[in-house]
C-alpha cells in the first residue's frame, strides 16, 4: 500500500467511525423526542384527561346537591352549566388524545354513561324548581346510581392509564438508555481506532524515513553541505528513506575516489 493511501486511511477511519457516533446520537435523541412526545400526547394526555373529567363530574354532583338544597339560588345553576361545559371540554380533549390508541374504545364508551347522568341531573335541576322532594328522590333514586356507573369507569379507565403511561415512560426511558449506550461505545471505538491508527501511521511514517524526521532533515542538510559521513542509518533498518540516503552517501564517496584517482 502506498505512503499517501495509508495515511488517507488513517486519518478517514477514525472520522468514519466519530461521524457515525455522531449521527446515532443525533438519531437517538431525535428518536428519544419523538417517543417523549408521544408518552405526553398520548397515554399521559388520556390519564390526565380522566382524571378531569372524574373532577368535573364530582363538581356537577356538587352543584346539583347545592341546587336541591337551594333551588332558589340561581349561583348553582350556573355552577352546574359551569362544570357541565367543563366535562365536554374535557371529554373531547381527552378523546383526541385516546385517537388510535388503546384507550379509544374505554373513553368512546364513557360518553353513554355521561349522556344518561347528564339527562337525568337536568331533569332534577328542572323539577327542584317546583317539587324539591321529587327531585331529592330522583336524585338518590337515579342520578346518584348513574354516577356512580360514570365513577367507577373512569376510576377504572384512570388506572389502567396510569400504569400504561408508566410503562410507556419506562419504555422511553430504556429506548434512551440504550441509544446513549450505543453511541458511547461508538465514540470509545472512534477513540481506539484513532489511537491505534495513529500508531500504525507513525511506525509507517519511521519504517518509511528509516528514522526521526528531524535525524532525516539533519542528514539532507550535512549531505547537502559536503559531510559525506554523516549519515548512519539503524543497524535494523533494511529499507527507508535513511538507507538509501546512506546508499547515495556511499556512492558519493565512491565516485569522489574515483574522480581523485584519475
């Protein structure tokens, strides 16, 4: 292999290997984002989403007791629109984040529960106006046991959201750990080929020369200024730029003899 194409090689292989470090870093970190984004779009969105809605289904339960108790109290029935208005929004937040994910069919399902609770603290809204001991009773008769339906659904759905945003925390995590490791085991062999071809690159530089590049310099120079002895390459050395230049020196001196002699 010629002189030029080893140090070519040296100095392209490290920079191979510290480019491709380079990139599975930028990879992983871009993958690492992309999964973050979707662990908070989506199944830490759904549990936050039902946790929510199971908030605001507790303040429409408290405004329609407060509206039993008080049907003359118009501040209630604000409070319950208020936190009726709040549960929808809630609710179509929460099913767009559940879009294509697991826990679409789970949150599909609430709006039934929801649409029966709904109707029925309208209709004791409306009757504690005229009859409050009607709607008491069509409170703890009907509307009570639907939230109740509505509550234990979005308990349940809240902590299968949970776990699964847990496990898709984790899971993120492990994919970032993993792409890090690898990246660094990338720049660690960047660094030993560095090292190692930087070795090789300097034992071909000195097999080359046949020694120091400043003992080949101090040669040329004590060659170039008449000293036909000064060059002594290395007992070892069988070939290089020291050993031919102890050739030509040798030759030099031959041929002053011959032009002496005649």
């Amino acid at each position: 292999m010629r002189f030029r194409t080893s140090l070519l090689l040296c100095a392209a292989i490290p920079a191979f290997v510290f480019v491709l470090a380079i990139s599975v870093s930028l990879w992983g970190a871009s993958r690492t984002q992309n999964d973050f984004s979707r662990y908070i779009n989506g199944d830490q969105a759904v549990a936050s989403g039902l946790s929510e809605l199971y908030a605001q289904g507790l303040q429409t339960g408290q405004a329609l007791r407060n509206i039993v108790l008080d049907p003359g109290n118009s501040k209630a029935y604000d409070n319950l629109k208020t936190a009726h208005d709040a549960f929808e929004k809630a609710y179509s937040e929460t099913m767009q984040s559940a879009k294509g994910g697991l826990f679409e069919q789970p949150v599909t399902e609430l709006a039934a529960l929801r649409a029966t609770q709904a109707k029925l603290q309208d209709e004791v809204s409306a009757l504690a106006r005229t009859d409050s001991a009607a709607a008491i009773a069509l409170l703890n008769a009907k509307e009570t046991p639907a939230w109740r339906a509505l509550r234990a659904s979005l308990l349940t759905n809240i902590d299968g959201a949970r776990k699964a945003a847990g496990i898709a925390h984790a899971d993120t995590e492990q994919r970032a750990d993993r792409v890090e490791a690898i990246a660094a085991v990338l720049a660690l062999m960047a660094i030993a080929v560095s090292a190692a071809l930087s070795w090789v690159m300097i034992r071909t530089l000195h097999h080359e020369l046949g020694a120091d590049p400043a003992e080949v310099r101090t040669a040329l120079r004590e060659v170039a200024a008449g000293n036909l002895v000064a060059v002594s390459a290395s007992n070892h050395q069988t070939r290089g730029l020291m050993v031919e230049l102890e050739h030509m020196q040798s030759s030099l001196r031959l041929l002053v003899v011959q032009v002496r002699d005649a």
